[in-house]
C-alpha cells in the first residue's frame, strides 16, 4: 500500500509566494531561467538552476554550480524566505487552468514505496540527468521540487479535500505570468493528516506522472543516507521524498506532437503514396485539422492538412504498447518510410508540447525549418495506468501533462 507522510515543510511567507515559486528546472534552459529570474532576487531558480548566478560560460554540471545551489539555499532560509513549520503536516495544492481546477495532495512519498514498485512509472531514465539532481538533492540535503504523481481516487479523500477548501482560505492564491492559477493550503488539523494518510494505505499504487528523474534521483539518495547510516532506523526524513498526488480523474494529457526535417529522399506525392499502403488519408485543405478519436492524426505537408487513420490491422490494440498512436506513427511512419529508427538520438525529429498548440506544428513547417509536421491524440490517464501497471515503458516524449506543478510553495528537507 502506498505511503503518503505529513511533514515539516519549509515554505515562503505568503507575500513572496508568487515572486518565489518558479516553474521547474527542467521546462527552462539556463538563458530563459536567467531572463526568468532577472530582477527577481526571490525566485527558486536561483537554487535549482543556480548556474543563472555564474558566468555564462560556467559547465551547468560544474561542481561550482551545485555549491552555489547550496549557498543560495541557505541564503534563503537565512533571509527568512523559507521558513519551516512547526509541525508535520499535509497540503492541498490547486491549479486552474482554462477554468478547470485539479486538486493534489502534497505529503511525502516512501523511498521504499519506490524500490518496491508501489510507485509506478513509464518512462525510462537517464543516469546522466538522474545523477545531476542527485548531486543537487545531496548538497542542499533536500527536495526543492516536488514530483507530480497520480493515484487510483479515492471518494472519501476527495471529500475531505473539498470540504477543506471550501471551509479554509488558501494561505497561497495567485496567477501567474502564464495564465495559470495556483492555490496552496495547510492543513493544520492533525486529525485531518492523520485521516488523509491513513485513507492513503488503501491505495494499492501511486503513479508517476511527471518528474521520472527528480522521483529516481530522490530515491537514490534517499537510499544511499540509509547504507551510510550505521544506526538507520526506517524513521529518518531521508527515507521519503516530496510529492504533489493528483486522483486520476481529475487529471488529463494533452497531446505531444512530432515535426521532420525530412521525407528520407521522397517526394510529397510518394510520401503520401505510401502512407496510403496504411491509413486511410484525406485531405483537410488549408484549415488545421485536430485529430478526433484513437487512431487518427493530422498531417501538416505543404500548406495542406490531412486526417490519416490507421487502417485496421496495422495495431493490435490488446498490446498496451502496440496501441499506442506513438507506436503506430513511430512504426508505420517514421521507422518504416522515413528511415528514424532511435527516437532518442535523432536530430532528423523534433518533439512539440500540445500547449503549444497545433498552430505551432504549421510555424515550424511553413518556416521550412521542418518538412512535415504530425499531431497526434493525447493518451488517456487508463493507457498511462495499464501501461504502468503491465511493466511496460511508453516510447520516448508520450505523455504531456499541464499545467505544471510551482516549484517553491513548499520544500522538504532530509534531516
């Protein structure tokens, strides 16, 4: 059963709760967090991309930089910009976006839950990038970020999180730079933590939805404390890690979209003759087409659009994998006509968030920076889940979910 744990978080005062807070390491290049944080001496970037306080020409995975992270954090407890609580608690945290709010948990997840499989994922990892948030989790003894998980929901904690809201003021309530809205609540109510967490052992899996690296590199390090502590008791703060756990049904994933540079030599029209071989193709003249069900794409090629459905028998749908419309387009497609065959490694292809829109897809082509441009169907929540729970992995850049989690609101030490 799955393990969500109260504790002391360290978190700014509500007056620099907007300032601070900050979008994610891994959304942001070093240039864009610099542009981001400039003027802002408040902002988290300065601790979890503290390369932007350096030279420009400083390696992002230089020792000085890590240091710096360290030294910034202390700083900011110091300055009294994150402060602890008093006790073991959990928190509520909302986002609204395009008039729809999702409400997470925020309490620790078990470093044991990890290891043990209890906390499921499908995504593959990169012991390069796993290593460089394991670095930054070592030297500042702490989980700056959370990690954005989902959960089977549960009807009686749903119950106790909107009643709370809706009889609680929000200790953290603003909208920020991008639209989105963010809502932060303490619950202070020992009996309520206790009630949530214990609902919570009933949770047979938690899933992670977004965060693979920071969710393996906080279990790593959690685990390495544990061998290097000759009186380790199972007790200690290192044995958890931080976490935002969303129920699955208040969740979505919006789409995540492919542009090529190239058709590997062919020409437009032997390009759409051989996807003819396996979808059904027809054109949608100039006007952006959206794909509509499983199955079914959009093709940007030349000014023109095109709905391309796969044709039956080119998928077995009761493979969890197979299923998928990134394995139909990065089988039927890609592999077999383009000749893209390491998703990973090519610099033939290029990977386009839904956020941004479909539009995006026409900019890039109509630039001719790229030749043609895919837009795919987002997968469900019960595709994520089926493929987590069979053991499966999904292809590289499947899943996209928004809006993401702030990073600042509360932060979780080690010690």
């Amino acid at each position: 059963m799955a393990t969500l744990k109260p504790f002391k978080g360290l978190r700014p005062p509500a007056e620099l709760a907007k300032e601070l807070a900050s979008k994610p390491y891994d959304v942001l290049n070093s240039d864009e967090a610099r542009e981001e944080a400039k003027g802002n001496p408040f902002s988290l970037l300065h601790i979890i991309k503290p390369e932007i306080d350096l030279p420009t020409s400083t390696d992002i995975h230089a020792q000085p930089v890590y240091d710096k992270a360290k030294e910034n954090f202390e700083l900011f407890k110091n300055k009294g910009w994150l402060k602890a609580d008093a006790q073991d608690l959990l928190y509520i945290y909302a986002q609204t976006m395009n008039g729809k709010t999702q409400y997470g948990i925020v309490g620790c997840a078990g470093v044991d839950d990890y290891l043990n499989g209890i906390i499921k994922k499908h995504e593959l990892t990169r012991k390069d990038k796993e290593e460089d948030r394991m670095k930054h989790v070592r030297i500042t003894n702490a989980n700056m970020e959370p990690v954005f998980f989902t959960y089977p929901a549960v009807p009686e904690i749903d119950k106790i999180v909107s009643h709370f809201v809706q009889s609680n003021k929000p200790v953290y309530d603003f909208v920020a730079t991008d639209g989105v809205g963010h809502h932060f609540w303490v619950i202070d109510n020992q009996e309520i933590c206790k009630k949530v967490a214990g609902l919570f052992e009933k949770v047979p899996f938690t899933y992670v939805a977004d965060g693979h690296h920071r969710t393996a590199a906080a279990a790593l390090v959690g685990n390495e404390k544990r061998l290097n502590n000759p009186n380790h008791t199972g007790k200690e703060e290192y044995n958890y890690f931080l976490a935002v756990h969303f129920p699955d049904n208040q969740l979505s994933i919006i789409d995540y979209n492919r542009v090529v540079k190239d058709l590997n030599g062919l020409s437009d029209a032997a390009f759409l003759q051989k996807l003819e071989s396996v979808f059904t193709i027809e054109s949608k003249g100039k006007d952006v087409y959206k794909p509509d069900s499983l199955h079914n794409f959009g093709l940007y090629l030349d000014g023109i659009w095109y709905s391309m459905t796969a044709k039956q028998g080119t998928y077995n749908d009761a493979d969890p994998i197979g299923v998928l419309d990134v394995t139909i387009l990065s089988r039927l497609v890609l592999d077999e006509i383009l000749g893209i065959n390491d998703l990973r490694t090519s610099t033939r292809i290029d990977f386009v968030g839904g956020i941004r829109g479909l539009g995006e897809l026409k900019r890039r082509v109509d630039t001719g920076e790229m030749k043609a441009a895919f837009a795919l169907y987002p997968v469900s929540m019960k595709q994520l889940i089926n493929i987590a729970d069979s053991g499966n992995i999904m292809p590289p850049k499947t899943t996209w979910f928004e809006p993401k989690l702030r990073s600042g609101l509360v932060v979780h030490t080690l010690d």
